[in-house]
C-alpha cells in the first residue's frame, strides 16, 4: 500500500474517532431504534418475566413466574381501584419516569419461588395479618428476594448491553471511517476493509462500569448478608444477624412498598451509609411500616427512626421511601390523580435525581389529605392534653387551698 493512500485511510480514522470523542451522541443521529443504547444501561427498572432457578439455596426447581413480594388478596388488594393499581416505571424511549397502570395480577411479581417453596408464605398469608416476629421476617425475606433477583438480572441485563453497544457503535465508527475515505479509495483494487474495533472506553461505557461495581458492591456488602441474617433469625425464630423497627399506623396509607433505601447518619463524629429493606403495608383500617438493616447498625436505625415520632412525621417518612428510597411501589389510582399534572411531573423528576437518599425530606408532598387528617389530630390531642392539664392544675390549685385552711393561714 503506497504511502499516500495509507495516510488517507488515517486520516479518515482519527476524524471518524475524533467526531466520536468530541459527540458520542452523534452515532445515534437519524437511527431507530436506538434509544436502549442511551438509557437501558442506567434503567434500575429493567422487566424480568421468565422463569429462572428457585432463589432458595440448594432447590434446583425452576421458579413460577409470579411470586408475590407484596401480598396481592392484602396490601395489593387495598390500593387497587377497579383491579388496576398505578406505579412507576422507567420509560427507555424517553428516558423518564411515567407512572403506569398495573393490574393486581402482575402487580409486585417476579420469577423467585418454586411452587415448593410458595408455600413457605401460606400461614402468613392466610392470616391476613402480622400476627408475630415470624411474619414480619417472612416479609423481610421475600423483600430482599425480590432485591437479589432484580439486581442479578439487570447485571446480566448491563452485561448483554455493553457487547451490543461495542458492536453497534464500531460498525457506527466503521461508517463514518468509510464515508470519510470516499469511493475513489473504497475501489482501490485489492483494498478490503474489515470490521472496525474501537478499543478505548467512552462515556457510556464509563457509566455502565461505575453502574456495575456499584451493583456488585450492594449484592455483596448488604443483599446477600441480609438474605443470610434473615434466614438464620427465621430458622433460630430470634433477631440475631438483623435488626427491624415497626409500628402500626392506625389509618390506611394508600400505597403499598417494598423494597430497599439507604441513609447516611452521623454516630460519634463519623458518618455511616446505611442500607435498609423497607416495607409500607397498608391493611383494613390500618398501615404496618417497618425497616431493616443488618444487626451491627442497630443503633444507627434506631437513629434514624428516632426523628419520626407524630403522625405527620410518619407520612412524611413514607414520601421519603417513595422518591429517595424504593421504585417498588403502588398507589391508589384516586389518590395519585388528585394531585396536580404539573406536581406529578415534579415528584417523577425528583425520583430520578440520584443525589438524595431516604435520609433527605422530601420537599413536595403526595399524601395531602392524610396530612391535613394528621395535622387535625394532633391538634385535637393538644387541646385535649391542655384541657387535662388545666384540669390538672385545677386539681393541684385545690388541694393547695384546702391546705392553706387547714393550717389556717
């Protein structure tokens, strides 16, 4: 190859690689199709539909397709209107979050128990309530399951999608070299071109890299060790590896969660990531809310929990859960559209900012009603505690008189 040409087909590389660096956008211009590329490697809310390996240790069933995290004929049921309940969901065409209708039969599935192994949840379930320490461990259990299956596939997923960006992308780069060179050197005799191979790294690739150790990082450090911890505490029927906080909300939330957040706290001049399985599960005339960690954080959740004291505060602190913590949720219908469009796109937009954690308030508001009913309460047992201590005083004011009689002063 004479110099000439050999320079020609350089200096169609470095401007085909250089364009590339200086817009890695610019391979997607005027192609379908293509938007996957842009989002899916940063989509925490991959689907999954098919059957897999059941999630329990040593079963080598296959899973069903439709495990419930959240218990459908309970916490599912109370939100729903007309068999449908809204959540939301990561939109890869657009790369937002857009709040969906589900129907209650897909709600808050996955592919993670054998049919065996279902049953596991039967007498928890048939009671329709968390009768005991066991229960609220079961819950636990399918909670972190859930957590296990979801990351590990969209590890599988990220993988998949960096090969098929690699390949797309060098055959875009490969274009562009080629459109470069222009047909006078595309017809060079004995001149073949093969597949172009782009060996440096790009932005994208960068993210998916930091989006996977991450992953990795959360398996290892929190999923699989809180997996373990509640398997040992239900087998041992005793909190041993992991620690809860739950209460009993005496008004139904409208909104079912489970799934994960963190917080940082502060204990002794030193502040610690935390990371925690929550549940939100609305029942009749009541919500059970609790939160768990591994036991060596006990005294940082029991930090944590210690700012939600009054009702307010407790609405509050699910808000929190929804948009700085768990994607795993699912709201009354009813209540989600009473809420302005404006202020819902918002709050979606506010799911997506990955800055904040369910340490940080929640600067809007969801659950306007039910904090407006708390602000009523909490008013109505000031005055009645005011009215008891004046009748107290009242009280105390008497019996100070009759003394001063007695004595005769």
């Amino acid at each position: 190859m004479d110099k000439e040409l050999l320079k020609k087909i350089e200096n169609a590389m470095d401007k085909a690689m250089a364009d590339f660096k200086a817009d890695e956008e610019s391979i997607f211009a005027n192609e379908k199709d293509t938007l996957k590329y842009k989002y899916e490697s940063i989509n925490p809310l991959k689907k999954w539909k098919k059957q897999q390996t059941c999630i329990v240790r040593g079963c080598n069933n296959r899973s069903i397709e439709r495990s419930h995290t959240i218990q459908k004929s309970g916490s599912i049921k109370r939100v729903s209107e007309s068999g449908h309940v809204l959540s939301p969901r990561f939109n890869t065409d657009n790369g937002n979050i857009e709040i969906i209708s589900v129907g209650v039969n897909e709600a808050s599935v996955f592919p993670g128990y054998c049919s065996v192994h279902e049953r596991l949840f039967e007498d928890f379930e048939n009671a329709k309530d968390f009768q005991n320490g066991e229960h609220f461990g079961l819950q636990l259990y399918r909670t972190v399951c859930r957590e296990i299956v979801i990351n590990e596939n969209h590890i599988k997923t990220q993988n998949i999608l960096v090969e098929n960006y690699k390949k797309f992308r060098d055959k875009k780069i490969g274009e562009a070299i080629l459109n470069n060179l222009g047909d006078e050197v595309l017809n060079t005799p004995d001149l073949e071109f093969k597949d172009f191979k782009f060996k440096n790294k790009d932005g994208r690739l960068t993210l998916v890299e930091n989006n996977l150790k991450e992953l990795h990082r959360y398996l290892n450090e929190f999923l699989y060790k809180f997996h373990d911890g509640i398997l040992n505490d239900l087998n041992k029927k005793k909190f041993q590896k992991t620690a809860y906080k739950a209460f009993v909300f005496d008004r139904e939330i409208p909104v079912a969660l489970a799934g994960r957040g963190n917080f940082h706290i502060k204990l002794k001049n030193k502040v610690k990531n935390i990371e925690a399985i929550l549940n939100v599960l609305p029942l009749e005339s009541k919500t059970y809310i609790f939160i768990a960690t591994l036991k060596k954080f006990t005294k940082e959740l029991d930090a944590y929990m210690s700012q939600f004291v009054n009702p307010l505060q407790i609405v509050s602190l699910i808000e929190n859960w929804m948009i700085h913590g768990s994607d795993h949720w699912f709201i009354k219908p009813s209540t989600w559209e009473k809420i302005d469009e404006n202020y819902q796109n918002k709050i979606l937009e506010t799911i997506m900012d990955d800055k904040y954690n369910i340490g940080h308030k929640f600067g809007l508001t969801i659950f306007n009603d039910l904090k407006m009913e708390s602000i009523k309460l909490m008013e109505d047992n000031y005055e009645q505690l005011n009215e008891k201590l004046i009748e107290l005083l009242n009280k105390e004011k008497q019996k100070i008189t009759f003394a001063n009689r007695v004595d005769g002063r």
